[in-house]
C-alpha cells in the first residue's frame, strides 16, 4: 500500500506539468477538488455513514473551510502555478520539506508539538536544502521554485490546524470539504492528455490516494504511513525523467538529501532502524 500511495502521489507532479500547458492553475483546481469531491461525496457516507458525515461537517463548518483552503486549495494552486515554471521533479524534491515547515511553524506558533533538540538540527539542514534548490534556479525560475514553498508552508500551518481545531472531526470527513477554487476555463476544448491528466489528479490522484494513505494511518501507523515523504521524490524524478525529458544536475540531488535527511532528524525518522533492531532483540519499549 505504501508504494501504491507514493506511486499515485509521485505521478501528481507529472500530470499537474502535462495540465497546465493547457489550463490555469484555477482551472486544474477546479478539475481536479471537483472530481475528488464527487468521488469522496459518493464513497464517505458508505465508510463513515451519512448522518454521522453530515453531523460532523455541520459542527465544523467553520474550520473544514479554512483548512480546506489553506490545506488543500491554495496549495494546490501554488505548486500548480510553481510548475509553469520549474520541472516537476524539481517541485516534488521542494515538497518534501513540507515536515521541515511544519516543524519550524509549531516551533513559532503550536506549543504542544513543539520540537527540540536534534530535531532542530534537522530543521536546519532540511532549510540549507530548499535554500539550496531556490538558490540553483536561473532567474526566470525562482519565482516558480518559491510557489512551490510556499505550498510546503500552507501544507505546514494547514496540517498543524487540523491537528489543534478539527481533532475530533474524522479525516476521511474532512476531504468532503476538499472543493474550493475559482474557474478560469479556457476557451478551447483541451486535448485528451490534458483531460486524462485532471481526472487522473482528480480521481486516483487525490481522492483514492487519501482513501489510502488514511487508511495506512489506521492499519500501520501514523509513523509508517509518513514514509511516503521519502518515496514520493525519487518517484516523481523518475517520471520526469522517462515521460517528460526532465533531467537534473547536481544542486537537485544534493538538495534532496539535504531535504530528506533534515527530515529524518527532524521529525525523529532517524529512530526507525533503531526501533527495529529493538523489535529483533525482543525488546517492546518504544524509543524515548
């Protein structure tokens, strides 16, 4: 389940590049949080059931909106517009710093999940890394790289908000409220590589890949199911490579393992091999 989810959300980056060759980023957004909306609509009552789901978005209403923008909506928009500009390998290595953000804003802002320590080392080297990236880019595409960002950013505040203001609210829920973008329909019927790439975001991309990965959060783990972060880039390199010619020097590489390694320390991924080598000696104790 885990590589299905990373291949699903590595293969986004690919179709969001495909789509905005023909469409706004508003446009794709609409496409995209209207199909996953439809099929969310349709598949949450069953799981959930429907007086439960529509409780539950009437006693949260305020909240499931402004997360949804901040979350969902926005973000969704500023990588996007961010790969008008810059290649979608390269989007997919900045998005990766998502933990890296999150970190650094509940530092600021959420006292409860504050992190110390080695993990603010990780916090350190992970920001060296997207300084790294931005920094490499030739000038037309910095603004492009920054988009992209300052969607790890929204991704950052909207999943520490969930986790303060919609605690009790079930995730599988809180995607109804997934749909909120503004329309810029182009005047021409797009081409059907353009189409196939919003229903792909649409359906597969984003509304069964939450289905998924909430569904790895409930059988494996939380820990286990954040795993994908470090899947998701190589994937997404990958497809660039192969179906989009994209190719990558060496400030993409060095700026991925930065990224990836400051996420390691900082959200204490690093304790993974330590707490299987516990597991094989037949020690239970979770590390401290």
């Amino acid at each position: 389940m885990l590589l299905g989810l990373a291949a699903l959300w590595g293969a986004s980056f690919l179709f969001i590049k495909v789509a905005v060759r023909e469409l706004s980023p508003a446009t794709l957004i609409v496409g995209r949080l209207g199909l996953a909306a439809i099929t969310l609509g349709l598949l949450v009552p069953f799981v959930v059931g429907s007086r439960e789901t529509a409780r539950q978005l009437r006693a949260n209403a305020g909240w499931l909106i402004v997360v949804a923008l901040i979350n969902t909506a926005i973000p969704f928009w500023l990588l996007s517009w961010g790969e008008t500009r810059i290649d979608s390998g390269l989007a997919s290595i900045i998005q990766a710093s998502v933990p890296i953000f999150n970190a650094v804003i509940a530092f600021v802002a959420f006292r409860e999940v504050r992190v110390t320590g080695v993990r603010l080392l990780g916090v350190a080297v992970g920001f060296v890394g997207v300084a790294l990236l931005v920094g490499a880019q030739p000038q037309g595409k910095v603004l492009g790289a920054l988009a992209v960002v300052g969607m790890a950013f929204c991704y950052g505040v909207g999943g520490l908000m969930t986790g303060r203001y919609l605690k009790p609210v079930r995730p599988i829920v809180a995607l109804v409220a997934l749909p909120v973008g503004v329309a810029e329909a182009p005047g021409h019927m797009p081409g059907w590589k353009t189409i196939g790439s919003v229903i792909a975001l649409g359906i597969p991309g984003t509304a069964l890949a939450y289905l998924l990965f909430f569904g790895l959060i409930t059988g494996a783990g939380a820990a286990y199911a954040s795993l994908v972060t470090y899947l998701i880039p190589p994937i997404a390199l990958a497809y660039g490579a192969i179906f989009l010619g994209e190719r990558f020097g060496a400030s993409a590489f060095g700026g991925l393992a930065l990224i990836l390694g400051g996420v390691a320390l900082g959200t204490g991924g690093v304790r993974f091999a330590r707490l299987r080598r516990a597991r094989f000696m037949g020690e239970t104790r979770f590390p401290p």
